[in-house]
C-alpha cells in the first residue's frame, strides 16, 4: 500500500512532500537547552520555523527526556502550555502539536486549539488518553512504549509495541488511519544502548508494513553522541546525516529542532527515495511490500487477518537470500546445487564446475530463508566438508538478524 492521509488538511503520505515539524519547548529542564522558547518569543520562532518550512509545531512544556529535573506536576505543564497556544491561536498558519503524556493536559490543550497529541509513551502513562484521542476524532503521534516511554530495546521489540498500540487504539474505537507512528529513537531507559537506535535508523522501512504515517525524532538525539562524542548543542551535522537515512528509508515526518538545514537535506533524500510501485483501478490495488525481515511479514500478515499460526508458518518464505560460497570442491558445490533446487531455490557456479574441469570453485545459492534451513539440515548429514558448509550458512544467517553483529563496533 501506499501511504496517503490528510492530517487536519495536510497531506502526508508517499506521494507527498516529508513534512516538517519544528520543536518548541516551554521547558527550562529540556536536553537541548537551544529549544527552550520564553512565551515572549514564542510568536516569533513559531514563525520562523514556518517561514523556514515547518508545517507542523510540536509544543511541549513537559521535557520528555528521561533524565529531567525537577519533574514537573501536571498543573506546572498546562500553566505552561495553555498561554503558549492562546498565542499561537490563529496567528500561525500551521497545525499545532502537544508533545505530552497526560489525558487532562492532552484534553485542555485539544480545547485551546492543538490539533495533534504527540504521546511519546504511546497510550501508556495515561491508558485514558485514548479515551481523549478518540473523543477529540484527532490526530496522534504515538511512540513505541510498553510500560515506560521508549522502553522497547530492538526493532522487533518496537515492531510488536506499535502494532499493539494500533490494536489496542482500535478497540477504543479510535480512527487508526490518524495515528503517525514514531518508533522512539533515543536512550530512554538506561539499558537501551545505542546500537538499537542504529538498527531502528538502519531499518526504518521496516515500518512501512503497518501502512500508516511515520515520524522520525532523531534530532540531536544520544546516538549523535554515541558516534561524535559531542554535546547536543554541536550535533546539528550528526543530526542532519541521520536524517537522510530515515527519510530515504521512508519518514513522512521529521521532528527537528533545525528547520532551514533540515528542509534542504531532507528535499534531497526525499528526491533520491524510490516510489513505492502501486497500481490502482478501480476497486482493485496492486502493490509491492518490500520485506527484509520474516518477522516484518508476520505482521503484516496479521494486519491482513491471517491467522497468527498462518502467519508464523510462512513468514519465512517471504525473504530470500543470496549466499555465496568460496573454495569448495565441484563435487560439494553440486550437490549444494541438487539440494536447494530440491527445496525450490537454486544456484549458480561456473561451467567448467559442472564439468568437472576445475578442483575448487564458488557458488552463489539463492533461495528462501525457509529453504536454507532445510538445506543446512540436509547437508549436515552428508559426507566431504558439507556439515562444516552447512554451519556456516546458518552462523551468516544468524549474524543477518543478530543486532550486535550488524552494529557493535569501537566508535
């Protein structure tokens, strides 16, 4: 499917423009102490953004950053929001975002003219926020949480957490095309080390199964830290090649503290992703999903309702593989070439190995995840070095799908 959805009359999607959301903090206790606005210049930076290119202002008067002090009550945080959106009140021409966690703070704010509640706990601090949401008919940005703000560690864990946050959104009755997803990039909770959020960055169209907007908040997050060892205040550059990625990967929307800097890199990346093939006529949809991990095709199997049974058994199926094998003998490399072709997949090697005109010689095997494990279990029983080859398929695969072998290096 190709994502387009009208979020109080802009239009976001795939065929769209990656739109921009400028960050406001009305909190002094805020990481990035560049984002912090007084109510006396709040007009005039609103502005900006917008003249800059914003189209979204996301407010907070609440810093979301876990290490945050004091903590604020939720009396301190409409005392801090409800004048900043009386000012903004039809004297901007933009939708206006609340960046909190809280259904009275969401509720009052949703009467003072916001437009989107930006919940990073995703329905968790407050379970009555959905009641809110779907009361309001609006617009929410929800991170993955599960039972704290960010707390899933790995992209399977925010894979699952935002799938069952549309599930439970559903069941309150919430019009689930409204909600923008934001997978939580950042250190959130102390165990969370940075790898995950390289994985979350390197991945993000993996979030394009659930078929709905995606949000990207990697400015000057800790990650930026994690490679440059700079404070937030020196992690614009970090934040800008960071940026790229997501929005090449797929982001509709783009949370920054940086509007003119972020438009003109996120316009090139934006160029530079392919469209997501889609044909449409009348009543039918033709579309391509382009699937790297089983597990993103069990999801999005599950949205189709099929069964959860189903879904496991063909989730494997859905991503195939292309491994190359060096220095084996012809003799291994063809019978590696009978046993995939006998589960479905292939092989390729060259003539003079399937002549037997040389000794040693490499093959690229090509097939189903699936079926390479049922090659590497039949091979582990033949003769020659095929159970050696054959452990060495399944340690590639592994690493394929193992975080820290794909992320874990000295920075």
């Amino acid at each position: 499917m190709v994502v387009d959805v009208d979020i109080c009359g802009l239009k976001v999607g795939d065929e769209h423009p990656v739109r921009l959301m400028g960050i406001i903090n009305l909190s002094k206790e805020s990481f990035y102490k560049g984002s912090v606005v007084s109510n006396d210049s709040l007009l005039e930076v609103a502005q900006k953004m917008i003249d800059d290119g914003a189209t979204i202002i996301d407010i907070g008067a609440r810093s979301t950053w876990p290490l945050a002090s004091p903590v604020i009550s939720e009396e301190e945080e409409l005392n801090r929001m409800i004048p900043a959106l009386e000012i903004l009140n039809d004297n901007v021409d933009a939708i206006i975002s609340v960046d909190t966690v809280y259904a009275s703070v969401a509720k009052e704010s949703l009467k003072h003219g916001a437009d989107i509640i930006n919940d990073v706990s995703g329905f968790t601090t407050n379970p009555e926020m959905m009641d809110v949401v779907a009361e309001y008919d609006c617009p929410a940005v929800v991170m993955a949480s599960e039972e704290l703000p960010g707390d899933p560690i790995g992209m399977d864990a925010i894979m699952q957490s935002l799938a069952d946050i549309i599930s439970r959104a559903d069941a309150k009755g919430i019009e689930t095309t409204k909600l923008i997803l934001d997978p939580a990039v950042g250190k959130w909770i102390a165990e969370k080390d940075p790898i995950f959020d390289f994985e979350t960055i390197d991945q993000f169209e993996s979030l394009r199964i659930f078929d709905r907007p995606l949000l990207a908040a990697v400015s000057r997050k800790s990650c930026i830290d994690a490679v440059l060892h700079k404070p937030a205040n020196e992690r614009l550059y970090g934040s800008l090649a960071a940026t790229a990625i997501v929005v090449h990967k797929g982001a509709h929307i783009v949370r920054t503290h940086d509007i003119p800097e972020t438009k003109d890199v996120v316009e090139v990346a934006a160029a530079m992703r392919k469209r997501q093939p889609f044909v449409k006529e009348g009543d039918f949809e033709v579309s391509i999903s382009d699937i790297t991990h089983p597990d993103d095709a069990e999801y999005l199997m599950k949205s189709m309702r099929v069964t959860g049974t189903g879904a496991k058994v063909m989730k494997n199926k859905t991503v195939s593989k292309v491994i190359r094998v060096n220095n084996i003998t012809t003799t291994e490399a063809l019978i590696i070439k009978q046993e995939i072709l006998a589960r479905g997949g292939d092989a390729a090697l060259e003539r003079d190995a399937v002549s037997h005109e040389t000794d040693k010689t490499n093959v690229l095997i090509i097939g189903t995840i699936l079926q390479f494990e049922k090659l590497v279990h039949k091979l582990s029983f033949q003769a020659r070095n095929l159970p050696l080859i054959a452990e060495m398929i399944a340690e590639v695969l592994e690493n394929d799908m193992d975080v820290e072998h794909g992320y874990l290096r000295e920075l």
